[in-house]
C-alpha cells in the first residue's frame, strides 16, 4: 500500500498540471495566436522541461488545445433547440456556434498554421454532424437546397464564421451586427430556390437578348460556298 500513494499523488499532479497548461495555453492564444511555449509555462506557473514533458512540441499542445474548445463548444451547442422549423433552428445554432468561433477564433488561426489541413477537418467532425443533420432535415422538408452536397455546405457555413472572425479582427464589421449579418448570409446561402424565381430565371432567359441565334447564322455563312 505505501509504494502506491506516491503513484496516485503524480497522477494527480500530473492531471492538474495538464489542466494547468491547456488553462493557461486557451488564455495566451486568445490574446496573441503567436504566444509561444515559454509564454504558455510562464502563465501556467510551470517550468518549461514540465510543459515539454506532457506536450513535446507546440503543434502537440495545439492540437490539445482545439480539442479542448471544440468540446467545449459542443456542450454548448448540445442546449440548443434544433427543433421545429429548420430555418429558425439554424439561425439559433448559427448564433450559438458564431458565439463559439467569435471566441476561439485566435486558437483556430494559431491551430491552422501549425496543424495540417486534414488534421483541422478531422478535429471538426463532431460539431460539422450537428449541422449537416440539420441541413440534411431542412433538404427532406425542402427549406434548403438540394443542388450542392451537403458537405459543401457545411464547409462554406464554416467559412462564412470564420471569415466573419477575421473581419472583426481588423475592425471591418462591428461585432454587434455580426451575428445578424452572418445569419442572413448563411440562409441566403442555404435558402432553397422557389418556383416563382426559378420560372422568372428561365423567362428571363428566354426573353433576354441571345447570342445563340447571331452564333448560328455565323455559323451557317461560313460554312454556305462563296
């Protein structure tokens, strides 16, 4: 029994000093997505052979770190009524999920230029379900469209929070209009075409000037002897 405290008390440290340093890591590339090791082990209150001893590069601790935001986001997003209407359901998870990546905005940025790009997408699996489930609901009732893949969609929805995050970061778009104008972009993006606008569309294209029929007779002139 004695030669088994000491085990159970390094665990215990051990288990602390990782929550320390993911704590500590979170709070460092909110503020500035270039914070480096020594930065993370000053504000963790740790020595840096300690921080290199759970977490052997930087890549590795970011890697640590966007799992630990994305699941956090994802409880978050677990409370959100995706009942009813999919429209509105998606404009109460867009303005949920906008909250999130408003937040962890630096760490992805600090994430995407270390990790590699299939490494990224794989992180993103489990909150990306969330949303293609909800896409794929608004398709059957006939919300949304159906002439792109969904997974298309979900990536340009991902694009559009981001893109938002970035302008905000250079003090392009207010952040109290964000969320609305990110809600109003992303349905117009996801919004299936009515019958009234397809119809207008094609009676525009038949009513509209044509090049076709000057093609054609240009066409024929050529190949007409001299």
């Amino acid at each position: 029994m004695p030669t088994q405290t000491p085990r159970v008390t390094k665990r215990a440290d051990a288990v602390r000093n990782v929550e320390r340093i993911l704590d500590a890591a979170i709070a460092c590339l909110t503020e500035r997505p270039t914070a480096s090791m020594a930065d993370i082990a000053k504000r963790a209150g740790l020595g840096r052979v300690t921080l290199y001893g759970h977490f052997a590069s930087r890549a590795e601790l970011l890697e640590a770190v966007v799992k630990r935001v994305l699941e956090q986001g994802d409880r978050a997003l677990s409370a959100v009524d995706l009942s009813g209407n999919p429209r509105d359901a998606l404009r109460r998870l867009i303005e949920s999920s906008w909250i999130q990546t408003s937040q962890a905005a630096s760490i992805i940025a600090a994430a995407e230029e270390e990790l590699p790009p299939g490494r990224m997408q794989e992180l993103h699996t489990d909150p990306a379900a969330r949303v293609e489930a909800l896409i794929e609901g608004g398709r059957d009732e006939g919300v949304f469209r159906t002439d792109m893949p969904t997974s298309w969609l979900v990536t340009v929805i991902h694009q559009i929070l981001h893109g938002a995050a970035t302008e905000i970061s250079i003090a392009r778009l207010d952040p109290h209009d964000a969320s609305e104008r990110i809600t109003t972009t992303i349905l117009a993006v996801l919004d299936a075409p009515s019958a009234q606008e397809t119809n207008s569309s094609a009676g525009q294209r038949g009513s509209g000037p044509s090049t076709s029929g000057s093609d054609s007779s240009a066409v024929q002139a050529l190949s007409e002897p001299s």
